[in-house]
C-alpha cells in the first residue's frame, strides 16, 4: 500500500512538492486554506527577473498536480495536529480526520500589512499602495490614481517591514528591492511619461540577472534611485502625498510631492503558519519563520520527525528557489518513509 | 559599678555608629545649598519638626505604606523596627526603675537581665518581664518571616528579592543573630534563676533541665553583643544606613528640599535611605514582562552607594514611574536615574561612604557653541497671529491619522488656529533630555519657544505627551498649554464641538508622560465617557501599565520592548473592548502592532463622533513645490 503525504499549503511550494511526491508514488493529501490554489502567484503580473507572465508558472504547476494520487481540499484549515506513534492525525475544521505518513509544511508568507508603519500613511492617505495592489493595477492594465488620474511622479519606498527593528523585522526580505525595479520598469512601460523614483537603503540585486535589470531600470528608463529612508507622508490640500526623506549619498533631507506612493511590502511568515506552529509544536525563530533542523544541510528537516519544510515558510525567497526546496523536502520525505514502517 | 567585659564589643559599636550619624549630617548639612540650609534651619523650629515626628514614627517605625502594599512584607518591616523601638523604649525605662541607679549607661538597659539576674519574680516586676517578653517575641515573629523571605521570597508575598553584597551578607547575618542570641542569653540566665516570663522563663527551666544553664549563659550574651557591634559597626556600608538616612530624609522632604537636575546632599540622603525592600522590582515592568532584574531603583541606588559604573543601569529604564508611585521611602527615583544620566560615564560626582569626606566635586565647563543653528533648512515660518497653536509633534506626524482627526476637531471647534509644525518641525527635546543632554536640548527649546512667541497666541495644544510634558517643565512660554485631550474637553465644555454617542465600548490606557508624568488623568476619560461605552481596568491612572515604547529606555531590545507591549495590550483588552483607547501616538503605535484590538487616540475617536456643520478652515494651507530632484 503506498503512503500518505499530506501537504499543508498549494502556493509554489506546495503545488511543487505535491506533484513530485505523486510522481514518486505516493498519495498526497494538499490542504489550501483558500479556495483557488496558486497562493501569492494569483497577484502577481509579471515574474522578475525575465518577466514573463506568472500564469505560465501557475499553468506548469496545475499540470504537474493534474493527478489522480493528488487530492485537492481547498477551502480547508487545520485544527488539531498531533503524532501518534509514527502516524500524524489531522483534523480539519469541518471535523475530518486525515492519518498521513508524513507532513509538507509549506504555509508560506503573507505580505506585510502596510498599515503597521502607519507614517508612511497607508489607509489614510488614498494614494499610498502596495506593491501587490500595484501588480493588480498591471494586471488590468490600469495605473491610476484614486479619482481616475493619471499619476506623473509616482515614489516606491523599498524595506518596508524588512529590515525594520521598530515593527521586530530584523531581516531583509530579499526580493522587494527587484520587484521595486521591475515594477519601476512597467510603470515606465505602461506610462511613459511619468517619473519614478526609488527610495532604498541598499539595492540588494544577489539574484541572477538581478543586476542587469538593475541597470536597465537606470540606463533604459531613467527611475531615479536615491539612498535613504523615506520617514513619513503626508497630503497636500490638493490630494497630492508629500514624502520627508534624507538623501543620504547627497547628505541633506529632501521633501518631495509625489502623485502615488508605492510600498514595497516586505515578507511575513503567514498568519496560517503561525496557526500550525502553535498547534502542532514546531519550532519558530526569532524572526517567527519555522526554524530547521540545520541551516546549511538540513533546511527541510523541522523538529518533529516525519514533518518537513517546504518554501518560503522558512525563509523569504523567489519562485526559482522555493521551487528547489519543495524539491528537496520531497526527497527528504523519500528518505523518511523507506525507514518507516 | 555593674561591668563585665563582654559589653566592650557593643559598646564600641553604639559609640561609633552615634558618633558616625552626627559626623555624616553634618557633612550632609554642609553640602546643602544655602537656600536649602535655610529651609532646614526655618523647619527645625517650625511645623516641619514635628510633621517629620509623626511621619517618622508611621513610615519608619510602623512603616504604614509598606503595610498597605503588602501587608505580611509591612509585618516584618515594623515587628523589626517598632518591636526593637519598643524594646529599647522599655528597656531604657526598666533599667531606670528597677536598677541600682538611674541614668544607666546605655548598655545596663541592653544586657539589664545579665546584671539584674534576680530581677522579675514578682508583681510589677513581672508584669513588665511578660512586657518585654512580648516585644521580643513580636521581634522574633518578623525575624522568622525575614528569614524565610531570604530563602523563598514568596513567604511575604513578594516575587523577587534583592540580591545582596557581602557586606550586607555580614550585617543581614549579625542582625539575625542579634535577637535569637538575646532571647538564648535570657533564657539560660533565667533558667539559672528559676524566672523570666512566659518566653524566656520557660524556654529557659527547658534548657536548664538538660543543660548546664550557668555556664551557658555567658558566651549567648557575649555572643548578644558581638552581634550587635557587629551589626553597628558594619552599618554605614551596608543597606541598613537607610535606617539614620531615612530619619533625616523624611525632616529634609518636610522641609521642602526637592531633588532638582543635580547631584547633591539631598540625592545622596535619598540614596541611602533605600531599604532594598525590593517593592520598585515587583512593579517595574521590565523585570516581570521582559526579565530584566538587575536595573531596579533598588540596585541603581545600591549601585550609586558603592560608585559603581552605573551607566548601564541608569540608561535601562522605561522612565514609566511605577517605581516612583509604589517606593514606600518615597525616594524621587526617577529623577535620580535622570541625574545619572545627565552625570554620564565620565564624571564620577558622586562617591561612596568611604570617601565621601573627600568628595571631589567636578565642574561641568559649558562647551562653546559656534553660534550657528543646525535648523537652518527648516523653511522660516511667519508670523501669523492666532489665538491656538496646534504642535502636532514629531510622533504625531509618524501617525497621520492623529494629525488629520486633530485638523478635523481644531476646524469644527472654530478657534482661530495654525498648525505650527504642519510643514516639518524641531523635535520638542524631550528625547535628548531624556538622553540627559540637557544642552543640546536647550538649542531645540530655543527655537520652539521663538517660533510660539512670535505667533502671539495664548494657548498652545499638542498631540503628544512627551512634548506636552516639556512644554510644561522646560519651557517658559508664558502661555497656556494643553495636551489634546484637555482642549476637546474645555470645548466641549464650551458647547462648540456637537458629538454623537458611538456605543462602542472603550478601554484606556493612560500614557505614562501624560498620566503619573504630568498628572493628566480625568480629561481624557471625561472625553470618552463623552462618547463611548469607557469600562475600567485594573490598570487605571496611577497605576498604568508602560506601552514598553517608551523613548527613555535607551537600552531595551526591539524584542523585549515587543513582549512588554503584548503582555500591556493583553491586560487591558481583557474585557474585550472593541476599541483600545490612548492619547499619546507613541502608545497607539507601540500597542497597536501588539494586539488585534483596534488602538486608537482619543483624538481618532472624537473625529469619529463629530458632527460636523460647516468647514471652517482658518490655516493657510502653504502647497509647497516639489523640490530639486522632482525635476531631474
């Protein structure tokens, strides 16, 4: 009889791991909180660094988990969570039991809720958005402003949330600074003549052709990049947002009026994780991640045995990279279950 | 004439610790500053004698404030000090009257059983035997309390302890020994005897019968003695110099000496006359929400007594003044850690017991600024003449929605206003007093006091606690100042703000600079009870709870500061309210990452309510251009 996997979560990571692991010939059991799979990959418009469309990345992903050894139990969340000898017992909330031989943990993250740094006035000022309402702009093809307005100077603060000590966010969430430049790339595309300019503390381009878009961005569409920190916005009686930043390389603080403020919304581990965490005792870090078992050969392993990590619920990363670690949890899994009777 | 050498070692010590008391206050007297030497000098034959009587006979004998807070910890506090107030009271007057003369040297009335052996058969004898059996046994009764709070603190009800140094090991042990010891001598000499009352008589015929009461008797009063010498000799440098210090704190206070911003004689005396009862490390957050136990007002004046490096201490602090409300000494501890402060790691002022004849006392020599206002980028404002000035603050403007629902309530309230930092503004300079630099902070100050002259307006309205306080102390404006809640109540007052009721119910949290900082309780609560559903909690007014944001603690780790703010946010959403009310935006942003519930400034919550009838906008709204680079 071939064994149980249950996978929590089908964003990237778990589509991924579920279709591998049913390839290998296991039953997979995928729980989604939600009611459509895909997780954050339904917002997005455009994948850095290439830019193809996120649909070609969600097409790939539904094929490989068109399956019949793969049961999709969308709009399902977890109870109750506990081991039995070398059984996990999981209940859902509409009461259901499911027995797996191992568990996927793979919640991933949930954005930064903007309205936390409440300076740069998100939910107050009617123009502030987020980079993922940005994306949902793209994707209709329609970049205005709140009365229908075409806006000219449009400003993308970077680090929001991410490297962070006010709101307990020490680490960087390492793809805001591309998504800023790609999305300040489209802004130039979809409206030619508006000027984008880019608030950063670091421009941390460690991806591959991260660095080419980069200069891209500069060279081709003319987005100005200024070092530092915007510290808060206001309005002007004419709706317009005023920003107070410190141009750090020119030394001096700068105010600035902008149409629209873009906020580039850092990674979170997702409230669902935070859920699972509780209930089932794995461990968590200090920067609330699932914390594994070794950071170097051992990034899937969690503390209990027969539970394995999976994507971003560890570690903020990109598509390419939570792809390879569902990959791997899934031969971590392999390797579990020929021990296990 | 009754002698016996064994009264050489308490002799000694009862010599130098009388003589020790006079030479310390007379240093102290002479470190006072002259007009401080005169209040003293003006209380001592007035109204401030006698107060300082009685409050030293409630707070050091009976210690009442601790009995209220914590009634067995009182017990043990005043069985000590009352019981062996009484002891020596009556010993003193039995050894007038049933000794071989009056006016005894002061070691006949302690050891009056050793050289009085026979004394106490009968009648009034006995009655005033059973009398001193009865302080003693009241004595012992804390004794056994005190002991047990060393090893399990709980017994008194307390959840920590202080930690104690080994000078304080050495008299802490004395001073247990003292009355034990008292109450074996006694026994055996009576045992000896065939009397004593109900206590030493029959622990004393117990012991007799099965050992050589005669020959024990001896070494127990010996023993007696040496503790008690022990005990006075080790005094000065250890935690019980609070004992004379206090004495002379409680004439100084009620005298009308007040800390101030420097070190002094008033500071050390304060200093000294911490019991380490350990009272401040039970209420201080840091130490029962994130788990700092070494930083308390009980260490940082240990700390100061021994010249320690207490910059690290000094610096972990909330400034939340729990402390402050709770120290049952009444020591002004906040404003001692603010001289610690402003004092820095460079200059040792203040120096302990052993050297602090030779005090060496160093000037601060004022730095010579170069005449240029680092400020200059701020655009120059111009004089507009309004009635109301509205500062919104710094933290305001880092919570937009204060400033806009301040905008909406100045507009309704149609008073002639200006929104004074509207465009950017200086810090009010409370965070770099806070930092103790007071100098830098006097350049901040400046600025703000010219830019509110010259608008002519009478009253001055802020958003924020912290600038409202230092408006208040530091300021000399000459106008009146409001925090914001203090305005919506006086307009409301004036029936020119029209609310609806909103029905939600509401739970306050009072922000520390605003509530025990500047006494600013009942506005803000009269303005909700104004228009919502306000439900008490345990940690109303006085006794509030810090957010754990504070801009005082210069030390504190995001984390801890995270967990301090959770624990605050749970306590008070206990009776789940749909809305977490404060009226500082420093609390709204720390508690509102912290909870679920919805924070909101009370400013929020009148906007919400308002009705409005027409706009009347009295500030010209300046658009300013976009700058340089918008136009690369």
């Amino acid at each position: 009889m071939s064994k149980h996997v249950v996978v929590i979560g089908a964003g990237v990571a778990g589509l991924e791991a579920a279709g591998r692991l049913s390839k290998a010939g296991f039953y997979v059991s995928l729980l989604e909180k939600e009611v459509k799979t895909g997780g954050h990959l339904n917002d997005w418009y455009k994948l850095f660094p290439d830019r193809r469309n996120s649909s070609e990345v969600k097409h790939y992903l539904d094929k490989l988990t068109l399956n019949d050894g793969i049961k999709i139990l969308s709009g399902t969340t977890i109870e109750k969570f506990s081991k039995r000898k070398s059984h996990f017992s999981i209940i859902t909330d509409k009461g259901n039991e499911i027995i797996a031989d191992a568990v996927v943990v793979a919640t991933g993250f949930d954005l930064f809720k903007s309205a936390r740094k409440e300076e740069y006035g998100y939910g107050i000022y009617d123009n502030v958005i987020t980079s993922a309402e940005l994306e949902g702009m793209f994707r209709n093809d329609k970049i205005a402003l709140c009365n229908g307005k075409i806006p000219g100077a449009i400003g993308i603060v970077h680090c929001v949330g991410s490297r962070d000590e006010k709101v307990g966010n020490l680490y960087c969430s390492k793809l805001c600074c591309v998504t800023a430049v790609k999305q300040a790339i489209e802004i130039c595309e979809h409206l030619p003549e508006s000027k984008v300019f880019c608030f950063y503390m670091d421009m941390r381009m460690g991806g591959a052709h991260y660095e080419e878009l980069y200069r891209e961005a500069q060279e081709k569409w003319g987005v100005n990049f200024i070092r530092g920190k915007v510290s808060e916005a206001g309005e002007t009686i004419n709706n317009r947002l005023v920003i107070k930043v410190e141009d750090t390389l020119a030394g001096r603080p700068l105010k600035m009026e902008l149409d629209m403020l873009v906020l580039m919304a850092g990674m979170e581990m997702s409230d669902g994780g935070k859920k699972i965490a509780g209930i089932s005792g794995l461990n968590t870090g200090e920067n609330r991640f699932f914390s594994a078992a070794d950071p170097h050969y051992g990034s899937n392993i969690s503390n209990i045995k027969g539970v394995f990590y999976a994507g971003t619920c560890t570690a903020p990363m990109n598509i390419t990279e939570t792809i390879s670690h569902a990959r791997a949890a899934v031969s971590e899994v392999m390797d579990y279950l020929k021990d296990v009777n | 004439m009754q002698f016996d050498p064994f009264v050489i070692p308490f002799n000694i010590g009862l010599y130098f610790i009388l003589f020790y008391v006079v030479f310390r206050c007379v240093i102290w007297f002479r470190g006072l500053s002259r007009p401080d030497k005169l209040r003293l000098q003006r209380g001592f034959f007035g109204n401030a004698f006698v107060l300082s009587l009685k409050e030293i006979f409630l707070e050091s004998l009976l210690h009442k404030k601790i009995l209220k807070t914590n009634i067995r910890l009182g017990y043990m506090h005043m069985s000590l000090a009352f019981g062996w107030f009484l002891l020596i009271f009556f010993g003193t007057i039995e050894a007038d009257i049933f000794g071989t003369k009056h006016l005894n040297a002061p070691y006949k009335a302690i050891f009056f059983r050793y050289f009085n052996p026979e004394h106490g058969r009968m009648g009034f004898e006995a009655a005033y035997g059973f009398l001193m059996d009865l302080i003693l046994a009241f004595i012992l009764s804390g004794l056994i309390l005190a002991i047990s709070k060393r090893f399990y603190s709980r017994v008194v009800g307390m959840k920590k302890t202080t930690k104690l140094k080994l000078s304080d090991k050495i008299a802490l042990t004395s001073l247990w020994l003292i009355f034990p010891s008292r109450l074996l001598a006694e026994s055996f000499t009576s045992g000896t005897y065939g009397n004593g009352s109900f206590l030493t008589g029959t622990l004393g015929s117990w012991l007799a019968s099965f050992l050589p009461a005669q020959q024990m008797a001896y070494p127990f009063w010996l023993l007696y003695s040496l503790s008690l010498g022990t005990f006075f000799v080790l005094l000065p440098v250890t935690r019980y110099m609070h004992i004379p210090a206090e004495l002379f704190l409680i004439f100084m206070r009620n005298c009308g000496i007040k800390t101030g911003d420097k070190s002094g004689t008033y500071t050390e005396v304060q200093t000294y006359s911490c019991s380490s009862c350990g009272i401040c490390i039970d209420a201080c957050q840091l130490n029962f929400s994130a788990g700092i136990t070494n930083i308390q007002p009980a260490y940082l004046m240990k700390a100061i007594r021994n010249n320690d490096d207490v910059s690290e201490i000094a610096n972990n602090c909330l400034l939340c003044g729990r402390c402050d409300q709770k120290c049952p000494v009444g020591i002004e501890l906040s404003p001692i850690r603010m001289i610690q402060r402003r004092v820095g790691d460079n200059e040792n002022v203040f120096t302990n017991i052993y050297k602090g004849y030779f005090r060496k006392r160093l000037h601060n020599i004022p730095e010579k600024s170069n005449g240029q206002l680092s400020y200059n980028f701020l655009p120059v404002t111009d004089p507009e003449k309004v009635d109301v000035l509205y500062f919104a603050g710094c933290m305001t403007h880092l919570t937009p929605s204060i400033k806009n629902s301040m905008v909406k309530i100045l507009d309704a309230s149609g008073v002639k206003y200006k929104f004074i930092d509207e465009q950017g503004g200086v810090c009010c300079g409370r965070p770099l007093m806070l930092a103790g630099m007071d100098k830098e902070a006097r350049e901040l100050i400046n600025y703000n006091s010219q830019l509110f002259w010259k608008s002519g307006a009478h009253t001055l309205v802020t958003s924020c606690p912290i600038c409202y306080k230092v408006f208040k102390e530091s300021y000399y404006l000459g106008v009146e100042v409001l925090h914001h809640s203090q305005f919506i109540k006086s307009q409301i007052e004036e029936g020119s703000l029209k609310m609806n009721f909103l029905r939600k119910k509401v739970v306050y949290h009072t922000p520390c600079d605003l509530g025990r900082g500047s006494g600013v309780y009942d506005e803000p609560r009269f303005v909700l009870k104004h228009v919502s559903r306000l439900e008490k909690s345990k940690f109303d007014d006085e006794n509030s709870l810090c957010c754990g944001g504070s801009l005082a603690n210069l030390k504190l780790s995001s984390g801890k500061k995270y967990k301090i703010a959770q624990d605050t946010a749970a306590e008070l959403t206990k009776g789940n309210p749909e809305i977490l009310a404060t009226a500082c935006p420093l609390c709204k942003k720390t508690l509102s990452s912290a909870t679920e519930t919805r924070v909101a400034d009370i400013s929020e919550i009148v906007a919400e309510a308002l009705i409005v009838t027409s706009v009347k906008r009295n500030i010209n709204k300046q658009v300013s251009s976009i700058r340089e680079l918008a136009n690369i």
